[in-house]
C-alpha cells in the first residue's frame, strides 16, 4: 500500500481510530516493536491494534476490506517462520481478550479466549486434577491463540498429541465480519453446513467440491506427507479431512 505523509490522517484512519475501544497505533516505534516475533523475519506493519471487543474485531476486518490490506492476528508473537510479521495490520490479542470463560470439570473442557497463556490456564486447572497437555517449550509465553494457529505441541507430543487434537470448537470471525463456528460434524451436520447460506456456506461448499473430486483425492493422498508422522503442522490438514465422516466410511467427524 503506497504511503504518502498524510495516509494516516486520512479520513478512513480517522474514522477507525475514533470508534475503536482497545489501542491503536500508528507511529513508527510501536510499529517497529511489531515488526518481528521470534524469527529472523522482519517487515514494517502498517498498523497495530490491541482490540478490546469483538465490535473493534469487527471495525478492523470492515476496515482492511475497505483499504485492501491485511490483518495479522498475533498473540504472544513466539513464532518461528514469521507467522506475524507482515505489512498489514498487526492485531495483538495479548492483552484484552485474556479471559478464561467456563470449565466444565465433569466433561473435562473449557472454554477460554484466545489471549490466554498456557501454563497459567494449567495453573488455574490444577485443583481440578485437569492439564492440558501439548508442552510447548514457549508454554509461560504461548498463548491458546497462538498454538491453535500453530497447532503447537511439544517434547512429549506421542503422548500429548497436538493442539488440534484438543480442540473442541474455535469461535471466529470471517471476512465477512460474521461469526461463525468450527465444530466437529457428522455427515448431516456437514450436509447442513453445505447448504447454509453466504461466506460460510461458501468455506464448505468449496471444501465439499474440492475434497470429493478423485483426482484431487489421489493427489492430496499421494503428495502429502506420512500419516503417521504425528508432527506436521505445515499448511491444511487436507489429508486428514479426506479421512472423515462426509467424504470416508469412517465415522470421525469433519
Ligand atoms: C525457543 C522456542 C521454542 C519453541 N518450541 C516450540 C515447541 O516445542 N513446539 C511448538 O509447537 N512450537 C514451538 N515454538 C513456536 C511457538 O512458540 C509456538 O508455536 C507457540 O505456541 C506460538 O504461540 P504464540 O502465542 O506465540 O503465537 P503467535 O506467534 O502470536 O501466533 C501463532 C499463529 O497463530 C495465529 N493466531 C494467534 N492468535 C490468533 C487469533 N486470535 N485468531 C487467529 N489466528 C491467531 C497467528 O496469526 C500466527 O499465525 C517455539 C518457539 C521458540 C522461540
């Protein structure tokens, strides 16, 4: 996006700045503090927000359709392959969405928002004799955000298995600004979705009419790395949706 000096002063910009409820910055230190996470990559965010609410949530991705940029959500920026670095607009969760929800002790889940970090939710699960098990080496750092974009896992992950294995439900915005959620379904509730109307019938139509054609089928099969590597967490788990109950015999759920 081209720069000029009076860009941040622009209407838009404004207007953005004006109705948000958490933090927004556009001067250069910030920005800079945000150019990097763990790895060696570094680019100049246009933006960082450090929204409150999901109205801001909502305000940011209105705004980035708008002005054809970005969003990068980033929570405690430990990643190694530049996962939140990038020109767009830095959107760090860290510090206002940091609640833990509910537990249900008796089914063994709970439900937390995305700026949590792992070792104080074990912190908080101890008296219930719960741990949540993927031990990632940043875990006094490494956010539940964060390690479900990551599907994270860590030194005893044979036993512990990985975020995805864990995870339940994710609540999320789309582009769109709706507000959608991924859940486990079975093949009616996948048959469902399919017929549900706007972006988030698109996402399952899309994934309907790209997964069930067989060449595609022969080609994610043939091309994807070992099943039984248990540690890979490099692009879409496409190999393993192919293995559910929508497209498969097999009664595990999309
Ligand atoms: C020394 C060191 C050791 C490490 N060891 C391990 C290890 O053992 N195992 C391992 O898996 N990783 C490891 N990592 C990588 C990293 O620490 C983990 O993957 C960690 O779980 C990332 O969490 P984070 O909160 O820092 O996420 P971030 O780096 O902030 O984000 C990770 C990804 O999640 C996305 N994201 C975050 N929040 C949201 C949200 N609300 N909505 C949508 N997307 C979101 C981001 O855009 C990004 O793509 C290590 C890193 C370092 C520096």
């Amino acid at each position: 996006m081209p720069l000029t000096s009076d860009f941040y002063t622009s209407l838009p910009w404004q207007k953005l700045a004006a109705s948000f409820a958490g933090e927004f910055y556009t001067d250069f230190t910030i920005r800079t503090l945000y150019a990097t996470d763990a790895s060696a990559y570094r680019e100049l965010p246009l933006a960082v927000a450090l929204p409150k609410t999901v109205q801001d949530l909502k305000a940011l991705i209105a705004f980035a359709q708008a002005q054809q940029t970005s969003l990068i959500p980033r929570t405690a920026g430990t990643s190694l392959a530049g996962q939140v670095v990038g020109n767009g607009i830095v959107v760090d969760m860290s510090k206002y969405f940091t609640q833990i929800l509910e537990l249900n002790a008796q089914e063994g889940w709970v439900k937390v928002q995305p700026g949590v970090v792992r070792d104080e939710l074990n912190l908080y699960l101890k008296p219930y004799g719960l741990y949540f098990g993927p031990e990632t080496s940043t875990a006094n750092r490494a956010m539940i955000g964060g390690m479900v974009g990551n599907n994270s896992c860590g030194s005893n992950s044979i036993i512990y298995g990985s975020t995805r294995e864990h995870l339940l439900a994710v609540k999320a915005l789309l582009s769109d600004g709706s507000e959608v959620i991924f859940e486990s379904l079975n093949k009616d509730g996948f048959a469902q979705k399919c017929q549900s109307e706007g972006l988030e019938g698109r996402i399952y139509q899309t994934l309907q009419s790209l997964l069930s054609q067989k060449d595609n089928q022969e080609e994610i099969r043939r091309e994807f790395p070992k099943p039984n590597i248990p540690r890979r967490n490099t692009g879409y788990a496409l190999d393993l949706l192919l293995e559910t109950a929508p497209l498969h015999r097999r009664q595990r759920g999309f």
